[in-house]
C-alpha cells in the first residue's frame, strides 16, 4: 500500500471515529435519567467489591489493635480515624494530616524507631512493628527530654508541626547522641516549620543532646 492510500485510510479512520463519537454524545444527551442513576448505583457497587479489606493487627505505643482497613489505607488515617475500641476511637491526632505527600514531616511518627512519614506508608506494611507517636513518647506524666526542651526554648508557634518536630528530634538523638548544628538541621531537613521557629528547635534539641 502507498503512502497516499495509507494516509487516506488513516483520514477515513479518523472521520468515522469523530463520527461516532459525535453519535454517541448526541445519545448520551436522551438517555433517561433513571437509566443513569441506575448504572451509577451498579458502578458504586462494583467499586465497593473491588475494594479488598483485611483485618490487622498494629502495635501503636506498646498496645496491640486490631483494625479492619482496605488495602489503600494509610497509616496516618488510621492512627487520627481509625481505631476504635469498643465504641471509643483512640485519640492519636498528634500526627497532623498537612501536605499528605510526604514533604512537611507533619505526620511524622516512629516505626521500628526510624522516623517515617505516616501519610506514605500504608497501614498493611506497618504489622509487625512496633509504631510510637508523639503520644507515645513521654513516660506517662514524665516528659521527654526533647518536649522538656521544646518548651524551655519555646520553640514552638502555632504547633502546628511541632508533634512531627518531636518525633523526628527522638529519632535524631536515638541515632546520634551528640550531633552538631549541621547534623541537626540535616536530621530535622524533612520537617516544614512554616512559623520560621528553626533556631528555638535547634537549641532545644542541643539542650536535649545535653541531658540525654
């Protein structure tokens, strides 16, 4: 076949594709409206059994639930919505739902102690491990060096990020005893403080290098 009766065939093509399409709008525009309702209703219904579920088991700040969650469900979600024992839902809203793309370190929590952003990891990957929130971090009515130190410095503004803040700075130091300034900011460089309080978070987690 020639270039010629290629590029006709292509143009026939083309024509009776914009052709049918235009048919099928036209179509679209008399469709009865039940007819509609009814196939949103099949395709919500589909959708609800494409959504897999599983029950799993998570252990948040040394206590173990279990969760039903789907499949795309993240950690973050389920540590602010979705325990619920009993009736009552846990409260574990320190970790903030803010950017939800892993770049301001708001939901910071610790899994396995290594600092992790919760708004990426699914809830599914998080069994087996052991997840500490900032709730988590004091020792019952004792506070932490670092939230001692956090508020010693007032190195807080709005509060927003602080929770993240914590939990990122108890990695740190788990990590590093002893960091530097540079080594500060390079372990805290995940976390967004949209106040500006970066020199009080430095100084508080000096003086908490300091106790610790």
């Amino acid at each position: 076949m020639s270039d010629k009766d290629k590029k006709q065939d292509t143009n026939i093509s083309r024509r009776s594709f914009i052709k049918g399409v235009g048919t099928g709008t036209v179509a679209a525009t008399v469709v009865p409206a039940a007819i509609l309702v009814g196939n949103e209703k099949t395709a919500e219904a589909q959708t609800d059994q494409a959504i897999s579920k599983a029950e799993i088991q998570l252990n948040i700040n040394d206590t173990v639930y279990e969760i039903e969650v789907e499949a795309r469900t993240t950690l973050l979600t389920v540590l602010r919505d979705g325990i619920d024992t009993g009736g009552n839902n846990v409260d574990l809203t320190g970790a903030k739902l803010i950017c939800d793309r892993g770049e301001c370190g708001g939901c910071t929590v610790l899994v396995d102690g290594k600092a992790v952003y919760a708004c990426m990891m699914l809830a599914m990957d998080a069994q087996g491990k052991q997840i500490t929130t900032v709730e988590g971090i004091a020792n019952g009515d004792n506070l932490h060096p670092i939230q001692e130190a956090f508020v010693k410095h007032d190195a807080m503004m709005c509060g927003f990020c602080t929770p993240g803040f914590i939990v990122s700075s108890v990695a740190l130091l788990n990590e590093n005893r002893k960091p530097t300034l540079t080594e500060i900011k390079e372990g805290l460089s995940g976390n967004t403080c949209r106040c500006g309080t970066y020199p009080f978070i430095f100084d508080a987690v000096e003086t908490a290098s300091e106790k610790m």
